[in-house]
C-alpha cells in the first residue's frame, strides 16, 4: 500500500543509486542523438500526443539496465507503462519529454530520470544530448550542471516574474483561469519549453512555470533538481509533489513568488 501523499520523509539518496542514474542517462544519450534532426515516422498515442522509434528505444536502455541491476525497484515509464510503483524505490522514466519539439528539430526537449523513495522525488536528472547540458538535482545535495554548481535567481514577486508554461491550450476549462491570471501579472510569458524551463528555473535564468494535466514522468526529475538549486517546486495548493500528485505543478527559484503564484491560482 501506498504511504498518504507527503508522509514519508525526504531520505538521502545511496550514491550507487545516483551513479546509475549517470549510467542511464549515458544510456540514453547515443540514441537520441542517433534520432534528432533525422526523418523518423511519428506515431499518434490514444491520448493523441506523439511518440517515435527514439522514445521507444531510449526506454528501453534505461529499462534494461534496471532490469538486470536492481529488479525489485519499481520502475514507472512513459511508453512502456509501470511496475510495482508501490515498491520503495520507483524509478520514473521520460525518454524524451517534449517529443514534439524533438521531432520538429527543436533542443527544448530532455531525457528525464528520477527515482522517487515512498513515492517522493530524491534524485532527478533533466539530459539534453544535443546540447551537451546534464542537470543533477539530489536531495540534501546542491543541483548542478554538467558538474558544477547552479542557483536560482531572486525575485520579489510576480510582477518581476518571467513565467514559462509549455502552451496555454494544455490547460483545461478548470485550470486555464489560473494559468490566465499568473500571465496577466508576470512580466513577461514565453513558451515551448517542455522540461528545459524548469532547467533554466534552476540555473537562474527563468522565475517560474505553471502547469497543469502533467504526468508522473513529467515532473518527478524535475522535483529535484529545481529545490536543489534553492529553488520550490509543489502542486497548485503548496504540497509536495509525489508520484501520486494530481498533475498540476508550479515551480519558482524564489519563495516569495512561490507563495503569490499560489495564491493567484486559487483564485
């Protein structure tokens, strides 16, 4: 049985736990540069977003590599779906989180590792082979890129906000409102970044992102990597993301935007 949602304490992540989470990020790396800025058939999932042989196969190295060194780890992926996520150790997969830029040759798009402990985010990865660029985020640890360290940036409120969401139309009816009052007061919206916005919340360069209807691999890496950083990454009412969160997730370098955002989104 699952633990409640933010009872279990933040434990330190083993370091051969983190140095396989280089391992797969490695991985992956070969693949997804085999595949970007190449013509490669894109395929529409049920849920009508897009998925290639470059996803598929990134997963499945990162998978095969759990498979032999730690099986009783729970492992929840994007395309290959999850197992034993009630384990005390899940590692959660995004083998390219932002397919769709990737396959229109955009570098906005990241391979995402984490592994969660009781359900709760200790150690994420935001990899982006193109670029060359490696975020590393470990509870109790500070994030760094490509091995030295990163901080985010102050701002005493929205209104000197630069505020990222991946697109306005990913919202539904019931969280599209908040989204609309945070972009009316931030001062100044850009978008498109998938994952790569949160990167560049922990490197100081970007004050916030807001959003909604995501999944547990979309965020769990960046959990991480954005609070080692200084920075707070919660859901809409100010908890700590778990793989079991609702979706919607907000994520600031400065706690005092933080606490606006959140309370502009309710409105």
């Amino acid at each position: 049985m699952k633990p409640k949602p933010g009872s279990e304490p933040m434990n330190a992540c083993p370091p051969e736990f983190v140095s396989l989470a280089l391992r797969l990020a490695e991985a992956a790396r070969p693949v997804v540069r085999k595949y970007f800025r190449t013509p490669i058939a894109v395929d529409t999932k049920a849920d009508d977003s897009p998925v290639t042989i470059a996803d598929r196969e990134v997963e499945a190295a990162m998978r095969t590599i759990l498979d032999a060194e730690y099986p009783g780890h729970g492992i929840l992926g994007e395309e290959q779906g999850q197992r034993d996520c009630d384990a005390e150790w899940v590692w959660v997969l995004d083998p390219i989180d932002g397919t769709a830029a990737f396959i229109t040759g955009k570098p906005s798009f990241g391979t995402l590792i984490a592994l969660a402990h009781r359900g709760r985010p200790v150690l994420g990865i935001i990899d982006q082979a193109f670029t060359d660029e490696r975020w590393l985020g470990v509870a109790g640890h500070p994030t760094t890129l490509n091995g030295q360290p990163v901080a985010v940036r102050t701002c005493p409120d929205l209104a000197h906000a630069r505020a990222f969401t991946t697109a306005p139309e990913l919202f539904d009816p019931a969280t599209r409102p908040g989204w609309d009052r945070i972009a009316q007061r931030a001062r100044g919206v850009r978008y498109g970044c998938d994952c790569y916005a949160y990167a560049l919340v922990a490197t100081g360069f970007v004050d916030l992102v807001v959003e909604a209807g995501l999944k547990p691999y979309d965020y769990s890496a960046l959990v991480p990597v954005v609070e080692g950083a200084g920075g707070t990454m919660t859901d809409w009412q100010g908890r700590p993301l778990t793989i079991w969160s609702d979706g919607r997730v907000v994520a600031s370098g400065d706690a005092r935007t933080h606490a606006e955002a959140l309370a502009v989104l309710a409105g």
